[in-house]
C-alpha cells in the first residue's frame, strides 16, 4: 500500500515538473519573438535616422530656423493601428512606422526645412528581385504606396506623385521628377533599392514640395 502511494506521488511531481518546464520554454519563446521584432523595427528607424544626421550634420538646427513646420503624423491609426509616431532630437522631424497584417513594414520620415519632404521606406517579403532592376521594385513600389493611401490622413500628399510615378520609364535612384505644375515646385525621387535580407527587401521612395 505505502508502495502504491509513493509511486502515485512521484508521478505527480514528474507531471508537475514537465508542465512548468514546458509553460517555461513558450514564454523563452515569445520573448525572444518579441525581442527580434522590436530589434528589426530599431534597426530600420536608424537606418532613415543615421540618413537625418547625414543630412543635417548641424544637430542644433531648430523648428524656428526652418520655413516647414514641425512634423505630425500623417497615419490614420483607425486604418492602421498597429503604428507609432516619433518625434526626432530636432523637435522638427519625425519617423512613423506601420507593420502590416501581411508582415511588411513601413517606415515614413517627415523631414525637410526649406523643403517638405515624406520618404516612404517599404521593407517587403512579398516581392522579390535584384535590386538593380528598377523599374520591377518601382512597379512595386506604386502598388505599395497605392495600398498605403487607404491609411494616410490625407490621402493627397502622395496621389499625384505616385500615378506620376507610375508613368515615368526607365528610372534612376536619385531621378528628379516633376508631377505638378503649381507655384511650389513637388518632384518624386526613389532613393534607395536594398537587400535586407534573402528573403526580404527595402525600398524608399521620398515625396519633396519646395522650396517652401
């Protein structure tokens, strides 16, 4: 009888044992999980901030030295909820990140000063191809950015520079190019095709009015 009862006992504590150990590896699991993601989106928001400093290696420039105002977000968070507004150490720009049901991510830097400026940074699994064929990523690009319309506040700010975008052949990284014939002058660029990783790649595309 005292055998039966040690034996029942022992296999309660080997049952206890594997589940809390099993519970233990699921939360090392979405831990890690959580961790590598916010590790890919920090990786991705210095990549358009180092690209800030590049270009305005005068860090104490303020809002009140430059003609275009503070940046505000521009993502309605009804549409897209799953985004993030951040404001730079100027106090004048700013990086808005997206992360899509479908697993892409994008990245939206309001800079400029004389100019006001949106470069959109589309990091993608969907799609893949060598990034020096252009006219494939800037086909994918337009298709991107007309998904992303859907979810701007102001749907505009990028309408007629994306349907010029559509149009124009045989782009090359750092192309100005014009889509409207008012006072301001605004131009489409795209900037940059990258390889992230084998699977996954990035391409910014900026929207520039000016000068202001």
């Amino acid at each position: 009888m005292n055998r039966n009862f040690t034996s029942i006992i022992i296999i309660i504590l080997l049952t206890t044992i594997l589940g809390c150990k099993q519970a233990t590896n699921r939360d090392i699991g979405t831990s890690v999980k959580s961790v590598n993601l916010q590790k890919s989106t920090a990786d991705s928001v210095s990549i358009l901030s180092n690209d800030l400093a590049a270009e305005n290696p005068e860090t104490s420039i303020q809002s009140t030295d430059c003609t275009r105002g503070v940046a505000e977000s521009i993502i309605n968070k009804s549409v897209f909820p799953n985004s993030n507004f951040q404001l730079q150490k100027d106090s004048l720009t700013a990086i808005e990140t997206v992360d899509f049901d479908n697993g892409d991510k994008l990245l939206i830097r309001n800079w400029g000063c004389e100019y006001f400026v949106l470069t959109f940074r589309f990091e993608t699994t969907r799609f893949q191809s060598d990034t020096t064929d252009t006219n494939f990523w800037v086909e994918k690009a337009v298709q991107m950015l007309m998904e992303t319309e859907k979810g701007l506040q102001d749907p505009s700010v990028i309408k007629q520079g994306t349907q010029a975008l559509s149009r124009y052949k045989n782009i090359q990284i750092g192309d100005e190019m014009d889509y409207a014939g008012g006072d301001l002058r605004e131009f489409i660029t795209v900037d940059r095709i990258q390889k992230i990783t084998d699977k996954k790649y990035a391409i910014e595309i900026s929207f520039a009015t000016g000068p202001l």
